[in-house]
C-alpha cells in the first residue's frame, strides 16, 4: 500500500502542478474526484475500463468516450488516457484522494470527521470546527457521521489525529484499568 500511496502521490502533484499552472486545481479536483466516484458506483464500467481480457484499444476508447459524456476538461481526459496508457487507471481513486489532501494543504484546508452518538447541533458543530481550526492553525471543514454504537460522546479524526471522546472508548478503558488493579 505503501508504493500505491507513492505513485499515487507523483501522478496527484504532477497534476496539481499543472492545475495551478493553469488556475483550475480546484477544478481539476472536481473532476477528479466525479470521474473517481463514478467509477466507485459503476462496478461494471469500472472492469470494462481495467480488466486485461477486454482489448486495450476499445478499453481506451471506452474511457474517452466516458470523459467526453462527462464532459471533463481537455487536461482531465488527457490525464485520464495516460493513467491508462501507464497501467494506472484502477488508482484514479487513490491519486483523487491525495490529489484533494494537496489542495487543501496549498489552500491551508484540513478536513475533520466526526462521529458522534446521536445527532449533533450547528452550534455543537461549529465549537468542534472553530477549535479544531485553533488547534491546526487552518481553516477546517467538517464532516459529520453518526454511529450509535459509541453511545455517546465524539471521535474526531484530523489527518492522522484521533481525539476520542466517545463513551464506548471511556468504557473500554475504565474495563482495562480495573482488570489490571485486579491482577496486582
């Protein structure tokens, strides 16, 4: 997963290089991300596009003919065609991924989630946005899950940062402590 997450990461910045070139990184992360997602939900396209036993050259003209109805940019398709010419058509999900982590990080953007128990307010939402935006140092954009399993209580998780508040979490640690007071 490693290497992929490499790959993935030279194929993201050389196109944010030329997103930003060009002034349409954001768009392109549009794009990216639409052509990444349609291809998550269309399981069958998706194998029609990748899959060796179909010939190639139909394969790459499935694939443009899918950029066209999409109507991406000129720059998309043709970065789309050489993943495909590279062998590296089945990672546009993952270079989508770090392609969005890289512009957010140039436009000083992190992005949080939050699962919490039950449902939570705008206020609630918005103390958790504004005190991760302190903790960062960057403008935080949040997006909420619900789990009833936590009970009750938060997890956030930030980039590689978990702050868990979650009541199951509190639970399983008081259970820890107190098999451990027992064993002395």
């Amino acid at each position: 997963m490693k290497k992929n997450f490499k790959l993935a990461r030279r194929y993201a910045k050389a196109l944010l290089l030329i997103g930003r070139e060009e002034g349409m990184a954001e768009s392109y992360r549009d794009e990216l991300s639409g052509f990444a997602d349609m291809l998550e939900r269309e399981k069958e396209l998706f194998s029609a596009i990748v899959n060796p036993v179909y010939d190639s050259a139909a394969r790459r003209r499935v694939l443009s003919g899918v950029a066209e109805a999409m109507k991406l940019s000129k720059v998309m398709r043709s970065f789309l065609l050489l993943l495909f010419d590279k062998g590296r058509i089945r990672d546009t999900a993952a270079i989508s991924e770090v392609y969005q982590r890289l512009v957010d990080e140039a436009k000083g953007v992190a992005r949080a989630e939050v699962t919490a128990a039950t449902e939570l307010t705008v206020e609630t939402v918005e103390k958790i946005r504004s005190g991760l935006s302190r903790l960062t140092g960057k403008e935080v954009l949040v997006d909420v899950r619900r789990d009833p399993s936590l009970i009750g209580g938060v997890v956030t998780r930030i980039g590689d940062l978990v702050l868990d508040g979650s009541i199951r979490t509190q639970l399983l640690n008081l259970k820890e402590s107190l098999k451990r007071s027992e064993a002395v």
